[in-house]
C-alpha cells in the first residue's frame, strides 16, 4: 500500500479556492512545493489536478516525470468532469509524467444533493458512460487507467454500473471515504462493494455537527473525527491492497447532507428505509452540538496566514497519526 499526498489537501495554498477573488492566497503553492511535502514526510505518492501545471508540453511533462522519479513519488493525475476533448488531451499527458491512474469526475454535484442538477439521474449515468466508452481505447493505448470518484454525487452501485458498462481493465473507482457519507453508504460497507474495482483511494476524516435538515461534515486532520481510520485501512487491506492512499483534506466548506430532508431524497431512487440506518447511526452518535461552531478558518473569514497554518498542521497531525497508528514507519 502506498501512502501519499493530494494536493488538494492544501487546495487554499495551492490556489485552488479563492482565485480570482481579494482572498486568492498571495504565493501559490506549486506542483515542485507539494511534492517536497510528500517527500519530506516519506510518503510515495502524489496526486495532484493537471490543470495545476503550467502548460502540458512534452518537454514540462519529461521534465515533471524525471523530478517524481528522482523523488521516489509515484503520480496520480487529475482530470475533471468527463469531456472527451479535455480527456484525449489529459490521458497522454498523464503518461508523459508516469501515472497510472487519472482521476476523473462524473458531475459537478455537491452534498449528494442532485436534484437541482438534473431530474433525470440515470440519463445522466448513461452519458457520461457513453463518454468514457469514447476515449477507453486511448487509456489503453497509454496503459492508462480512468477512476472515477464517488465525488459527493454518485452511489457505489452507480460507480459498479458505470465500470460494468465500460468494461474495460482501464476503468476503475477513485474511491473517497468521506464523500460515501454525503449520498447515505457508510465507507466501510462502500468499500467492500466496490473493493475490486478500486484504483485510488483517498483519505480524510471529518466531523459531524448536526442541522434541522441533516448534518453537516467538516474537514480535519485524520486520527482526529469521527471516521474508524484503523478500520478502513483494515478492509483496505483486504480488498485493494495495492492501490495508493492520498491523504486528501480537501474542503474548507462544510459538507452540509440533507438526509433528513424530502427534497434532498428527491435525486435518488426509492430504498429501504434500512439501507441508510448504518448511517444515520454513524452521525447521530456525534457529541457536537447543534450551536457549536463547526466553521472553518476559511468560513470565519480569517487571512491567509491563518488558513495557511490550518492547512499546515492538518497535515502535520494526520502524518503523525498514521505514523502512530504504524500506516507510515516512525521517524
């Protein structure tokens, strides 16, 4: 199993969040800096979206792929929503710096809420399944393979169908343990569904503050919320033992799950009331309060420094905590 970094962990210095606005972070942090985090810590993985390079000619992507090799860090690429055009440009790029694995989307959904998205979920499914058959020869032809998220939008059994449907050995799941939480799967049941197919994984943990409508789900360092971290690297373990495991504390927006709500159901078919109680269970054991504060430095409105050092020692507490928990070897 290998351990590694997205970058979106720090998608504020990264420049990921707040571009283009008076709180963009002044220095951006680049592919050349995430990497020496992932070094300095030992992991050897990275992930990281192609749009944070610079451009993708081949002598950039030579260059990129001679500093991951010279680092011990094994690539993972980042595409977007699937877009054939964007995909035919990304996959040989993503070979060009020596990855594997593309990660790639299938909507721009939040919050599992997808109703204000389309009203016709299975449609959706079928065309972005027609997409990925589009440019499947072109991932095989660059030993590539395709790993779709379970990006806060679909189940596990839309992440099975779609790979079914491709059925090609260039087709996975990028599999997210907190995002199964946000369309009503527990992770651990998630993963055991999906364990075959699973080609990247990423890793955060989050807490839990509930709402009228449902919960909401806060980003923070892993060892330190309420996901059984020793758990999923247990099932991990067994079922994809192979793949790489990004540590990826992504949002400083609070995932806000409107289970309890009529209309948030409206974007899924119907269930067993049964099939979202593990769940349920899982947030409704949370301590927190409904007044506490569950915002994050970026939420409050704090300056760069501040969301900086939030970003920082995330990271920092989640590289001990694996270390403790003997994921990554003691210093």
């Amino acid at each position: 199993m290998l351990i590694g970094l997205s970058a979106l962990s720090f998608s504020y210095r990264c420049g990921l969040i707040g571009r283009g606005t008076p709180r963009a972070v002044s220095h951006p942090l680049d592919i050349e800096g995430v990497m020496a985090l992932a070094s300095r810590a030992g992991l050897q993985s990275v992930e990281f979206p192609l749009s944070l390079l610079p451009d993708l000619s081949p002598g950039r992507l030579s260059a990129l792929r001679e500093r991951l090799t010279l680092c011990g860090l094994t690539p993972v690429a980042d595409s977007d929503i699937v877009d054939v055009d964007t995909l035919r440009a990304h996959i040989p790029a993503a070979a060009m710096i020596g990855a594997h694995v593309l990660r790639v989307l299938i909507s721009p959904v939040l919050e599992g809420y997808r109703r204000p998205f389309t009203t016709d979920w299975p449609a959706h499914l079928a065309d972005v399944t027609d997409r990925l058959r589009a440019v499947i020869d072109l991932a095989a032809e660059h030993n590539i393979i395709l790993a779709v998220e379970n990006h806060q939008d679909a189940t596990s059994a839309d992440l099975a169908a779609i790979c079914a449907a491709v059925d090609s050995p260039h087709i996975g799941v990028c599999f997210d343990a907190v995002n199964c939480l946000v369309v009503g799967e527990t992770p651990y049941a998630a993963l055991e569904r999906l364990g075959p197919l699973i080609r990247n994984v990423h890793l955060a943990d989050y807490e839990t503050y509930p709402t009228t409508q449902g919960w909401r789900l806060v980003r923070c360092a892993l060892g330190e919320g309420d996901l059984d971290i020793r758990r999923l690297f247990h099932l991990i373990e067994h079922y994809a033992p192979d793949v790489a495991c990004q540590i990826e504390l992504v949002s400083h927006s609070a995932r806000h799950v409107r289970i309890l709500d009529d209309d948030w159901w409206q974007g899924y078919p119907p269930c067993d009331v049964r099939e979202v109680l593990p769940v349920l269970r899982l947030f409704a054991q949370t301590m927190r309060l409904r007044d506490d504060d569950w915002r994050t430095p970026w939420e409050r409105g704090a300056g760069e420094e501040q969301i900086s050092l939030y970003e920082d020692q995330q990271y920092a507490t989640s590289i001990a905590y694996l270390r403790t928990i003997g994921i990554l070897p003691r210093l």
